[in-house]
C-alpha cells in the first residue's frame, strides 16, 4: 500500500510549481484510476554513501483519461 511506501515528510514539486504533502498525494492516487503503467530510462545516481536520486520515465495507461507519460525524480537519504 502506498501509505506505507512514503515518508512522513514526503514532498512532490510539480512542472507548475504546485507543492503537495503526503496527505495530497494519497488523495491524488486515490483519485487516479490508474489501469497499469511501464517504467524505464531509470538512472540511479549515488552521492556518497547515504544519498541517491533515482529518475525515470513512467507510462501510465488511466481509466478514461487514456495513456499519460511521466518524468519522476527521487531524492532517498539514508
């Protein structure tokens, strides 16, 4: 469950600078209908041993909103 899958302090940034907690992003996933999706171009970049910024493309088929394509950045410390 994605609940359990983000921190506490999560934070997403989005392309119109619209900020959103966990809490929104919960209620933004709850929302999205979404009927299966692909990853790739994923690239893992470590700095030192406690920092990583993963980032990838992601293909999401949605339920009446049809195929949307996604750049994701995340930032994982240690």
């Amino acid at each position: 469950m994605i609940e359990h899958d983000l921190p506490d302090d999560f934070l997403a940034v989005f392309p119109d600078g619209r900020v959103a907690n966990k809490q929104m992003e919960l209620e933004n996933v709850r929302h999205a209908e979404i009927e299966s999706y692909t990853t790739d171009e994923v690239q893992v970049h470590w700095y030192s041993d406690t920092v990583a910024v993963v980032n990838f493309r992601m293909m999401l088929n949605m339920k009446e909103r049809g195929q949307k394509q996604v750049r994701d950045l995340h930032v994982y410390i240690k």
